[in-house]
C-alpha cells in the first residue's frame, strides 16, 4: 500500500519556471499554467537549432560520430569547428553530459504543505577530486554578461542543487557558460554566502506559487497572477503584450525585433 502523505501535490520546478516568474507572474500562468506559446515561427526555429547542438555535444562527449548532424546544418558546423578550435578552460575528473537531479523542498503555508521539486538538467557536469565544475553550452547571438548569468536561474539553481546533492562545498564549485557563436567563455564561482542566499529566495519564491498554484483537484476559484506595471519595458518585448492589453498592436516583424534579441534561446 502506497504510503500517505499530507502534501497537497507535488510540483516540479526548473530555472525556467524561476525566471519567468521572477519576470512576470502573468506570463508565468500564460506558459505553465494555461499552456499558451505565441513565440514566433523564427524564434521557435532558433530554439530547435539550439536543441540540436546540444544533442550534438551529448553524441560528441559519449564518442559518437557527429558528422552527420554536424553537417545538417552550416551553424552547427561552425559551432563544432569554434568548440573544437577554441574550447572552455574545464576540470579533470568524471564527465556527466545532460546529466539530471534533483531535490525536494517542502514548503509550508499553514495549515497546508506543498512538495517541490526541484530540477537541473546539466549540458556537462565534471567531478573533480576536490572541485566540480558545470559547463552550459549557449547559442545566442552575442553572450551575455557576467553580472546578467550569475543572476539567472540557471547558474542559481544549478549550483544550489548541485551543492545539496554532492560532497562538495559550495566553494568548490563553479559554472562556465560558452557561447558557441563567439567562442567566449563566463566562468561563475561560488561561495556558501550565495549558497544561503539561494536558499533563502528560492523557499520565498516557492512560498509565493504556493499561495497562488492550483492544488491537485481543479480549483472552483481561477488563481490570481499578478500583471507588470503599465508601460513596463518588460512588456514591449513579451509575446503576450496584446493578450494582456499591454499593447493595442504587435506585428510579427515587431514581435521578432524585441523577442529573438532579448531571448534568443529558452530553457523550461
């Protein structure tokens, strides 16, 4: 007989779910709530070529030949030849491509508990004798700062999970990002300070949806997630713009300008 629990449902969660909400909680129920995607046909094409590489890496780091899916396309050729010419600085030690955990946080809001899952899906996790060292492979078209990745959900989580579920100090780890289109590289350290910190928004954030997210059995009364302030630049390069009457008109061409450049690749 399963065992019972209290909990009201579990849920998983990635960076995705985190940066989107940290965004706009509104946007947040239009992509995982009501299952909308208004992203536009060449936004959607950059995101699969983006896939491609990634499962170009994979078939690479596991000695599989890749010519073929190299050759499918010339980007992937060149983001080949960059990464074979210019690679990140990495580790030694046992390497993990597209390699998954997870954790769980219980989260507890009177009367009622929600079980959280948490997830991180690793492009290439190196452990080392006395340092681990993540490694993110990113198509976008220019790289982003070091300021902008260590504030991401991605380079957060990815930390916080792999310190609660390793040996190793938080002091021990670090993240390099590598842009495939320039062939630069972000290297992200980390301490126990930003380990807590991490802690601290992440139950916050966690304690929010809770308040908001429909339990298991359908809710009588819709939740309510909140909207962005009127003329929130946020907005003017959100592909729900005109659903959430933040704009009386969006054209694709206008669409395309906001979006492919401030979200060239997303990952949920």
């Amino acid at each position: 007989m399963p065992e019972k629990t209290d909990f009201l449902s579990i849920s998983s969660v990635s960076q995705g779910h985190l940066n989107v909400w940290i965004t706009c909680q509104r946007k947040f129920q239009h992509l995982f709530i009501d299952g909308l995607n208004l992203s536009a046909t060449e936004q959607q094409d950059k995101r699969l070529l983006g896939e491609r590489f990634h499962l170009l890496m994979q078939q690479r780091e596991l000695g599989l030949d890749v010519t073929e899916l190299a050759e499918s396309d010339p980007k992937l050729q060149k983001w080949l030849l960059t990464f074979l010419t210019e690679p990140p600085t990495t580790i030694a030690g046992d390497r993990l491509c597209e390699h998954r955990r997870t954790l769980e946080l219980n989260i507890q809001d009177r009367a009622q508990a929600r079980c959280y899952v948490i997830t991180a899906i690793y492009d290439l996790l190196i452990l080392g004798d006395r340092k681990a060292q993540i490694l993110d492979w990113k198509t976008h078209a220019r790289p982003l700062s070091f300021a902008t990745l260590q504030a991401n959900w991605q380079t957060r989580l990815y930390l916080y999970i792999l310190a609660n579920t390793s040996d190793y100090l938080p002091e021990q780890l670090s993240m390099t990002y590598w842009f495939a289109n320039t062939a630069e590289s972000v290297a992200i350290a980390y301490d126990s300070q930003q380990h807590q910190q991490t802690h601290q928004e992440l139950l916050r954030i966690l304690s929010e949806m809770s308040k908001v997210m429909p339990d298991v059995t359908p809710a009588i009364v819709k939740p309510h997630f909140e909207q962005l302030p009127l003329g929130s630049d946020e907005c003017m390069r959100c592909e729900f713009a005109y659903r959430c009457q933040r704009r009386e008109t969006m054209g694709s061409e206008e669409l395309l300008a906001n979006s492919l450049e401030a979200y060239p690749e997303v990952v949920i």
